[in-house]
C-alpha cells in the first residue's frame, strides 16, 4: 500500500463514524416515539413494561418527558455527526496532530458510550453499532500508524 492509500485509510473510517452518528441522530429526531427504538432493553431495566408505566396516573406527561430527553439526545448526536464529518471534511485528518486529537476524543466517547451500555442496557442492538464504530476507530487508528511509518 502507498502513502495514498494510508491516509484513505485514516479518514474514511472516521468520516463513517460521523456519518453514523448523523443517521442515527436523525433516527432519534424524526422518530414519533424514540424510546421503543430501544423497548426491550429499557423495559428490562425499568423492570416495568411502558404500558405500565403510562398507564399510571402520575406517569400521563412520562410520554412527553422521555420524547423531549430522546429528542435532545438526537440533536446531540446530529451535533457530534456533524461535527466530526466537518472535522474530517475540513483536516482530511492530514496531520498526526488531527488525527491524534480526533481519534483520543472518539476513543473517550466510545469509551463512556461502552460503559453505560454494559452497565445499564446490555441487551441493547445498539451494542452492534458501537462494536461497528470501535472496529472503524481501530481502522483509522491503523491507518494513521501506517501513514506516520510511510512518511
């Protein structure tokens, strides 16, 4: 592989972990009720179903709450995707500098993204996306030693 070659290498993982965390942020914007994206692994740590749990009384504004929270939610990840796609966009993560500072933030990210899932929802399908955006991160990572050792 040439220096070329690295460097794609680098930043097209990372432009897909932006691009990712766009998609799923719209997901959680446009979505009528964000939470049951996620139903079974909420309900499992709620010990509770939702049709319980809306069906209580002092629960009747619980639907307003959670869809205000996943919405707020989404925007965040629609800020951290665009943020990252322009990072990349704008850099192409051409220097060991952009590329190191992008790859230690996402590392912290993923990190604490690991740790609340493992701890509080562990039967989430979203654990698949954060294997998938790890392996990415590892790709770019590769990459970038690649290319640091090329030139």
């Amino acid at each position: 592989m040439d220096g070329r070659s690295f460097h794609n290498l680098t930043w097209v993982p990372m432009f897909f972990v932006g691009l990712v965390a766009l998609m799923l942020g719209v997901v959680y914007v446009t979505t009528q009720d964000p939470w049951l994206l996620d139903k079974k692994a909420n309900e499992t740590l709620l010990t509770v179903t939702y049709n319980m749990l809306f069906s209580q009384s002092v629960n009747q504004y619980l639907p307003d709450y959670l869809t205000l929270m996943y919405r707020f939610f989404g925007w965040w990840l629609v800020s951290i995707g665009m943020l990252i796609l322009i990072y990349v966009f704008v850099t192409k993560m051409g220097t060991p500098l952009a590329r190191n500072c992008l790859h230690f933030a996402t590392v912290i990210v993923l990190i604490g993204i690991y740790c609340i899932i493992l701890k509080f929802i562990p039967e989430t399908p979203f654990l698949w996306i954060t294997h998938g955006l790890m392996f990415l991160l590892f790709v770019s990572m590769y990459g970038s030693i690649k290319l640091t050792r090329y030139n």
